[in-house]
C-alpha cells in the first residue's frame, strides 16, 4: 500500500478535528446513562427496596434489547444516514434515561431498561461504522482510539458529577438518584437535537471539506472498500455467518463481561475500599482508574499501529487487564486494589479500539453495517451476563471476590481468542503510516 499523501494527511486531520470531538461528546452521554445506575446502586436500592438480585437483573436487561435491535438499527442508518439516526438514538434514550426518576419498584426499574436498551441500540456500531466512512484504514485505529476516549471521560466528569447529583438528595423534594437520571438523561437528549444540525453523513456531503478533499478522501475510501468486498464477505447474510466474523463477536462478549463487571460496580467497590458511601468522595476516586484509562486509550493503540503488530498488542494489553481484576480484589490493600484497578480500567478500555481495526479491515459495504452490529450485539450480551454471573459466583462461593475472579477468568480467554485470530487478507498498513 502506497503512503499518504501530504494532502490527504492533511485532510485525514480536519476531519478528526471537525468529527471526533463531537462523536466523542456523544459517546460520553451514552456510556454516562448505560453506567450511571452503578452510582445509584445503594440509594436506589435503600428508597426502592430492591433485592441485589433484582438491581443485578435490570442493569444487566439493558442489554437484551440493545442486542436485539442492533443489526436493524444499523441497517436503517446505512439507509438514511447518521445525520437524522444518530439524532433519533440521542433524543429517545435521553427522554427515557431521564423517565429513570420514575422508577421507584422493580417492575418500572426492568421497563425503563429495556426501553432504554432498545433506544440506544445501534449508537456505538453505528459511530464504528460511520468512522469507515470518513478515515482510511491508515488513520481508523487512531481514530477509534480517541473516540474511546468518551468511556473514561464519562467517569472523569461523570463520575463527580452523578457524586455532586446524588449529594443533592432533598432537593425540591426528589431523591438524589432522582436528580442524577434526570439531569444525565436531558444532557443527551439536548445533544441529539444538536446532532441534526452538525453531522454529514458522508464526505461528498461536508461544506467545510475543499472539491479536491472531498475528491481524494472519496477515490481511497473507495478503493478500500472495493478490496474488502472483494476479499471479505459481500452481503449482510453472508457476514452474519462469516465464521470470522462470529470469532470477533466471541471475543467482544468476553471484553464487554470485564468491562461491564467493573463498571456497574466499580463505586460500590471504592466505597467499600474507603470505608464510606457513595457521594462526591467516591466518585473522584472512581474517577482515577479511568484517567489511567484515558492515558492509556491514547498511548496504546497508537503504540499498536506503530508495530505493524495489533493482535499481540491487543491479546497482551487484555491480559493485563484480566490481571488487574483478579488482583483488585486478591490484595487486603485499599491503595494497591486501587492500583490493580487502574491496570484493568486502562487494559479493557484501550484494547477496544486496537480490536475494531480487525473487523474494520475485513468488512465492507452492508456487510460492514449489519456484521460492525452483529460483533457489537452479540459482545452487548456480555454486558448481561457479567453482572449476573458475578452475583451467581458470589453466592455459589460464599465470597465478594468470586465474582470478579470469575470474569478476570473470562478476561484472559479472550486474551488467547486475540491470539487465535487468523492473518486475513485484510488491509494492510503502510510503513509510512505506523508512526505514534
């Protein structure tokens, strides 16, 4: 593969400026009312009186609809465009995000999420798979990695902020989780409006690019997806049974269990770590795993592309992270667990862009739309699982850190499925490009 050219480069970087701030404030939203029910665990559960059971059934049921509903969501939006999908996805789950307020028995609780799964559905495949539209394979994996940026910012920010929100309790005569939904959820659906009126579905349709950048960036994303449906599967059918494609899923489920087994219980296990409840002190000490995070989103999949070698770069980085889980709980250490939790925070969020870039390359056209939302649909599903199983496995055992033992278990398995990865015919990255 030739080398960029100076003034597709220079392209390449103002569409990064124009589009990734904005997909990052989205994805912030987003990941902040999928996880800001991890915040409202204790008081929700005081002023509700639902079981750990039942609060471990509706966060994890969010996931259901989501992954239902992601293939036909995508597929809708590879037809209208993300301009009018992406605004439509904002708007409903912040409305429904914010109706959270009203949960107040395990029947509205269960309602509420699944609702919002099924609003959401689609978002983050569809923002994957927008990212093919406007960057080349050279410039994806950088790309995703600072779109994967909006996860550990939405604890950075969000993490104090659902605290300050929770500490209101009382006020005007709402609960503090109250206040937490209601003020989260608006946010999104004020942006979604915003979104409408921001984003171009594709470069042809960008008044801020040049002809002659509309023209270049056009010519080589065409040509990349000519390869890929030349060398990969074609059709949605013939994705949606691609057995690579069902390897990528198999590996995205297990990263998503270890995400999602942390994050809806990572301020539980601070405020436990401090002896306190959950509040504004928790939520800045929650927030340090995910500056590590942040750092590491940044570093690592540029280090990645640099050498030439995703796969071992992403099969070591989850290791480490399935490492940090199951040591986060071994240590009697509030400073090391701490610690251990920043590893695994950093691992399970910076591999996720490095393990995009594979099916990226493979999958073109429709098949990149309904396959990107298959891998994501069927990886949601992990989301359900892992809170489940951790409170099976603490029952069964008789132990807190069964649990999280259990999903650092599921955390390295999916380190060795990175390994088992086959070399594809997938594209291939220029030495002029692998730079950090």
């Amino acid at each position: 593969m030739p080398a960029p050219s100076a003034s597709l480069q220079a392209t390449i970087s103002k569409v990064t400026k124009r589009l990734l701030p904005f997909l990052l404030l989205m994805y912030v939203l987003a990941f902040l009312d999928r996880a800001n029910v991890g915040f409202a665990k204790k008081a929700f559960q005081a002023d509700t009186g639902i079981s750990d059971a039942a609060f471990a059934l509706g966060a994890s049921i969010f996931f259901l609809s989501y992954a239902l509903l992601e293939v036909p969501s995508n597929i809708i939006m590879h037809k209208v465009g993300a301009r009018i999908w992406m605004a439509r996805i904002m708007v409903t789950w912040g409305l429904i995000s914010a109706a959270m307020m009203f949960a107040h028995n395990e029947f509205t609780f269960y309602v509420l999420r699944v609702l919002l799964g099924a609003a959401e559905a689609g978002f983050f495949p569809g923002v994957i798979f927008y990212l093919t539209l406007w960057f080349p394979s050279f410039a994806r994996g950088r790309a995703m990695g600072l779109f994967y940026f909006g996860a550990p910012l939405a604890f950075i920010f969000g993490s104090p902020l659902s605290g300050l929100l929770l500490d209101w309790h009382g006020l005007g005569g709402l609960h503090g989780w109250q206040w937490m939904f209601m003020v989260e959820g608006l946010l999104a659906t004020v942006v979604g409006v915003w979104a409408y009126f921001y984003l171009d579905n594709k470069p042809a349709d960008a008044k801020w690019l040049t002809a002659a950048e509309k023209d270049e960036l056009t010519r080589v994303l065409a040509a990349e997806e000519t390869h890929k449906t030349t060398h990969g599967p074609a059709h949605l059918l013939s994705a949606m049974r691609n057995m690579k494609v069902l390897h990528f899923a198999l590996i995205y489920f297990l990263i998503q269990m270890s995400v999602y087994g942390v994050v809806f219980y990572l301020p539980t296990q601070v405020a436990n770590l401090l002896g306190t409840k959950v509040g504004l002190q928790v939520g800045f000490v929650s927030a340090i795993p995910w500056v590590c995070a942040l750092v590491a989103a940044y570093v690592l999949p540029r280090m990645a592309d640099a050498s030439g070698n995703r796969r071992g770069y992403a099969a070591a980085i989850l290791a480490v992270s399935g490492l940090g889980i199951a040591a986060s709980v071994a240590t009697t250490s509030p400073a090391l667990a701490l610690i251990a939790l920043c590893f695994a925070a950093a691992g399970f969020i910076s591999v996720q862009p490095i393990f995009w870039t594979f099916p990226t390359d493979y999958l073109g056209g429709v098949a990149a739309a309904g396959g990107i939302a298959l891998i994501n649909s069927l990886g949601a599903l992990g989301g359900f699982v892992a809170p489940n199983v951790k409170t099976w496995a603490e029952a069964a055992f008789a132990s807190q850190a069964a649990g999280l033992y259990v999903l650092a278990g599921t955390t390295l398995l999916g380190a060795l499925l990175i390994l088992a990865i086959g070399q594809s015919r997938a594209l291939p990255v220029a030495p002029a490009t692998r730079r950090a």
